[in-house]
DNA sequence: GATCAGATGACCT
DNA sequence: GGTCATCTGATCC
C-alpha cells in the first residue's frame, strides 16, 4: 500500500517543495476505504512578503497560527462552503504554506464517486483545491495535523514528466503579488484546474 | 455587534 | 458572464 513520506521530505524551501510535491501521492485513509490522488498542481505562499499569502505581514491568528509551526503540517481552512489544504512549509516561524490545487485519481475511485455525490466527468472530480477536499473527504478536523501521520500523508509516487510554473490563480486584488510565478502544475495534465 | 471580503465551485441565463 | 452558497477573520463601529 502506501507509505508516508519522513519529515525530511517537508524541509525542502518552499518553492522547491512546491515542484517536489508534484507527483507525490495525498492519501487519506477512511473507515469506507482508502482514497489517493496524484498531486499535479500546487501553489507557493510565500509568508510575510508575499501579499496573497494569509500571513502577509507575518500576521498571526487563529487561523494562521499553524504556518508559523513545522514543515509538513496541514493547514486547512475554509474558502465560502470548501475546505481547502495546504502543506506548511519552514522553517519554523517563516509562514510559508503550499496550497494543493488539483490531484488525479489513482485510488478508491469508487468511494471519491461517492463523496463528490454529484454525476460528473472524473476529470472534475479533483480538478481544484475545493473539489478535491470534497472527494477525498478532508474536513476542517486535520487543521494541525502532520501529512507524515495516518490517516492523512503524503506518499512517495511518480515524478513529472514536465513541469510548467505560472502566476497563481484568484488572488486579484494582491497587488504586486498578482503575477508571482509561484503556481505550478504538470504540463498538459488534465486534472489541472482550469485558468481563468 | 455589524459588515465586508475572500487562495471556490455549481448552476443559471 | 453573473449569482450565490454560507464560513472565518479583519475591521470597523
């Protein structure tokens, strides 16, 4: 089955991280059965000087709090009626976070079905950061969580063919942090979601 | 306490 | 292209 990465994985800097978690394999194991997906799209939030990030500013809340801790904790907030995750990333007080914005389905395709309850093309299933919380089941309840700790991890997959970097999506009003090239994605991989 | 904006997505015209 | 669901934090009173 899959095996969670170690902790060393997360100390990469942030935006070599971001291209190293392209291809690594997000599991979340559930009492119905194990749902995994390829991860082929993340983004960089690069922490106190970057404008889009929550922490701009090194701002510390409640919902913050987490990016300030260790790499390879799971930041999870919500986004209107979505949960979206993020992987923190170091070092320790430098609030930086990888969001996860699409993976592909590689198992429990049957129980993601489920999950996303309304009848779509697979290629919408997991083809953004709020609809692949939805089918993979990750809920609010991870905030703080470790991604090298059952039941949700990051596992070892397959590497990239190619990588293309661009700027990030939905951050208009960011001002000079609009056109960061801190979006990346496996070219030509259609579970990518969509530009806008 | 009120109000507003937002790292989204589904559905409508 | 527009609306809106409905949650959290920030910024004002």
């Amino acid at each position: 089955m899959f095996t969670p990465v170690s902790a060393k994985f997360f100390e990469a800097p942030t935006l070599e991280l971001s291209r190293s978690l392209l291809g690594q394999i997000l599991v979340h194991e559930l009492p119905e059965g194990i749902v995994a997906g390829r991860i082929v799209e993340t983004e960089a939030y690069m922490g106190a000087d970057d404008r889009a990030a929550h922490s701009f500013g090194n701002r510390r809340t409640k919902r913050t709090e987490v990016m300030f801790g260790k790499p390879g904790l799971v930041y999870t907030y919500q986004m209107h009626t979505h949960t979206l995750i993020n992987v923190v990333s170091g070092p320790v007080d430098t609030p930086r976070a990888i969001l996860i914005r699409a993976v592909e389905p590689v198992e429990g395709i049957d129980l993601m079905a489920k999950l996303r309850g309304k009848h779509m093309p697979i290629k919408q299933w997991t083809s953004g950061p709020g609809k692949l919380t939805k089918a993979m089941g990750i809920t609010m309840d991870y905030y703080g969580h470790h991604f090298t700790e059952r039941p949700l991890y990051i596992a070892e997959g397959d590497p990239v063919h190619a990588v293309a970097v661009g700027p990030r999506v939905g951050i208009g009003n960011s001002q000079e942090a609009v056109h960061y090239p801190y979006r990346f994605w496996e070219s030509d991989n259609p579970f990518v979601s969509k530009f806008r």
